[in-house]
C-alpha cells in the first residue's frame, strides 16, 4: 500500500501548520492538511481549526501588519494561501496514529485511514484556565492567558490588571505588565510564589506595581456586555471572606497543555506533555520522519510568529528527508 500513501500529512493547523503547508505545497510535496473539527468538544478546550489565533481579537505583533490584524483574519488568509499553492485539507479530528509502521497510518473523526510517508505535529498547546463560567464569558474582553499577545492593548494600559498563578509563567507575565498597568495584583492561592524560580518570583515581588493577594483564587470574573469585565470576586482560601478587585484584564497563568493525547506517547515528551526535539536548530521528533513545530513542541515562547517560523522549518526538513529516501 505504500505507493497510495500521502508523501507528506500535517496535522493541525495554526501559524505552524499553515506556514509548513505552504513550504511544503510550494515544494510539490501535494501535503494534506488534517485541521481539527468544528466542534463544540473543540469549542470548549480551545482546539477548534486555525488555532488558538482564531480565538483572538487584534494581533498587533505580526509582521507585515503596522496597523494590526484580527486573528480570524489572519488566520484564514494563511488558510487560503497554503490551498492556494496546492494544500488539500479534512476538517476533522485525528483520533489515532500509528508510528510503528512504515508509511505511517492515521485515522480521523470520520472514520478514515490516510497513510502518510512523513508527519508534521502542529497541533499546539491549550492554555489551562480556571474553569468558571465568567471566565469563559469574558475571554478576549478582559480575560486573556498571553500578556505578551494582550497586554499592550489600549484596554489594558494604565488599568489595575489581574494575574493568576504561581509559578514562572505567572512571574514572566505579571512583570511584563507592569509596562503598562497601573498596579498589578497577583492572585495565589498560597502564601509565597513556591513554583516559580527564586530570581524570577523576587524580581516580580520587588517591582513597586506589583500587589500580591496571598492565599487567595478568583471566585468569580465580573463586566457587562458593554465594557466586557470590570473587575474580580476573591476568596480567600483561609477565612472564606470575599471582595473585589477592580481591573481591566484578568491575565491566567497557570500552564499550558500540548495537545498530543492522539499520539499515545509514540513520540517523546517532557514532564509537561512538550514533544521534545531531538536537535534544537531541526524540527526532529524521537521518531525519523515526524516532525513538529509550534505550541506543541515549544514550552519557552509560544508565539505566533515562531510557530510560524517553527512550521517553516519542519517542512523543509521533511522535504529534505523524503528527497533522501527517494520520496519526492
């Protein structure tokens, strides 16, 4: 069956998956794009197809786009210019691989099998959340899990801002608002920041905006539809009592989790679910002919542009690898 199998299957879409499709379409590799379905299962952990960019408002940090971008927009316009050079894309869910075999088999949510020479993962990280309702009503109008995609927008600059977690995710971007907000208060829910590296937690606590609220979670994320949120319910862990805080943005900063579930632990990871990369400067998974790029293989930036970049180089790698085994 090997002389069916497609040369090439990336799986996922997103910056990376996007941006591997178009190198890899433009090399004439024919790739075949297993995006994701439409789905409110997909809806509800924030995998739907075009990644997590979908799901954003104004990306300011894009190049090529000195006034900004929606990410819907963006999205479908590398979309539609990876099917432009020859993409062909399924809109469902890949549910099972097997990596044990040569070509590789995958099947998806309806039921089909595709075989496929060489894999690109592009199936990113879901940022985890507290899990209230309010917090989902008022995601991308206050409630964001990126400071570094968020925090610089105009609703945020000069207003108290609210960061939850413990750890460095919650240092790195607590004290990367403190650029722009007037006052940061720091939710815990113990009394000193245990998970984070000393020199980053110190660095945070030193910072005069910053306002820790020990002991403590957010019982409830408060707005209306006009201004979208307004401030936070907390509760203190210890005496029950409650009050609010004030502020434009709730930023979460508790992890993220990479979407590799589907993979069965055929491919490594790190401790946390991250698809390790056998070289830093490739895009080589523990299994020859996968590769990944994105969210899903980057615990350090998680950003748009080095998904992309990221997507880039596993399509030329695999181009590359399937030229040497006479696959092209």
């Amino acid at each position: 069956m090997a002389e069916k199998a497609e040369k090439l299957v990336i799986i996922g879409s997103g910056p990376a998956g996007w941006t591997a499709a178009i190198y890899a379409a433009r090399a004439n590799l024919q790739p075949l794009v297993i995006e994701g379905a439409i789905s409110e299962e997909n809806r509800l952990r924030g995998t739907l197809p075009l990644g997590q960019l979908n799901l954003t408002t104004e990306v300011e940090n894009f190049p090529g786009f000195p006034e900004g971008v929606l990410g819907p927009e963006l999205m479908v316009r590398m979309r539609e210019q990876a099917e432009r050079y020859g993409s062909r894309i399924v809109s469902e869910d890949v549910t099972d691989v097997d990596l044990s075999r040569r070509p590789f088999v995958i099947r998806d949510s309806a039921g089909a099998v595709v075989e496929a020479h060489a894999v690109i993962i592009t199936t990113g990280a879901s940022a985890n959340y507290i899990g209230l309702d309010s917090e989902g009503r008022y995601k991308n109008r206050g409630v964001s899990a990126c400071a570094v995609c968020d925090g610089a927008l105009p609703r945020f600059r000069n207003k108290p801002l609210i960061v939850v977690g413990g750890g460095d995710s919650a240092a790195e971007e607590g004290t990367y608002l403190t650029k722009f907000a007037s006052v940061v208060h720091l939710v815990h829910r113990r009394d000193t920041m245990n998970r984070a590296s000393k020199i980053m937690a110190d660095r945070m606590l030193a910072n005069p905006k910053v306002q820790p609220v020990w002991n403590s979670v957010v019982d409830e994320v408060l707005g209306d539809d006009e201004r979208g949120m307004t401030a936070v319910r907390i509760k203190n862990l210890k005496t029950n009592d409650t009050h609010e805080i004030e502020a434009a943005g709730m930023f979460v900063a508790i992890g993220h989790t990479p979407n590799t579930k589907f993979l069965r632990g055929q491919v490594e990871t790190d401790d946390k679910g991250f698809i390790v990369l056998k070289d830093p400067f490739r895009t080589t998974t523990s299994v020859e002919g996968v590769y990944a790029a994105g969210d899903v293989a980057d615990p350090v930036y998680k950003q748009a542009i080095t998904a992309a970049g990221m997507g880039c180089k596993a399509a030329l790698d695999a181009e590359r690898w399937l030229a040497a085994k006479g696959i092209h």
